[in-house]
C-alpha cells in the first residue's frame, strides 16, 4: 500500500478518500475492532499514523535519503 505513495499521495481526494477507508478497514479487522469504531480511538491505542501522515513521513524520509546519497 505504501510503496509509490509519495507519487499518489498528490492525487485525487476521492482516491485518497477510498485508500484511507480500506487503511482503517483493514487495522479495524487486524485488532478485532468493531465497524463503528471511530478512527481516532484506533489511531491512539494502536500508536498508528493516519495513512496521510504516514504517507508524508515516508515522503519526507525518501527526500532525505536521496539528499543525503
């Protein structure tokens, strides 16, 4: 899911928009969570970043890696 992501990540919202809601889905069914279970709970008690935030770490970490080679 994350590789490439620096290249999608500044695409379109509603495709964003599906990709976080199978994110969520997905750490939901992986820990046992009900469907209704808001997404900032999870993202507390799991210590996960949500798929926007994790997807610009690993943006900024690949800049970095590629300035510092």
């Amino acid at each position: 899911m994350f590789y490439g992501s620096s290249i999608y990540a500044g695409g379109i919202r509603q495709n964003m928009n599906y990709l976080t809601a199978i994110y969520n889905q997905t750490i939901k069914l992986a820990m046992g969570y009900v469907k209704s279970t808001p997404s900032h709970v999870i993202y507390a008690e799991t210590g996960l970043l949500p798929l926007r935030k994790k997807i610009e770490l690993l943006t900024i970490t690949d800049i970095i890696k590629s300035i510092i080679k």
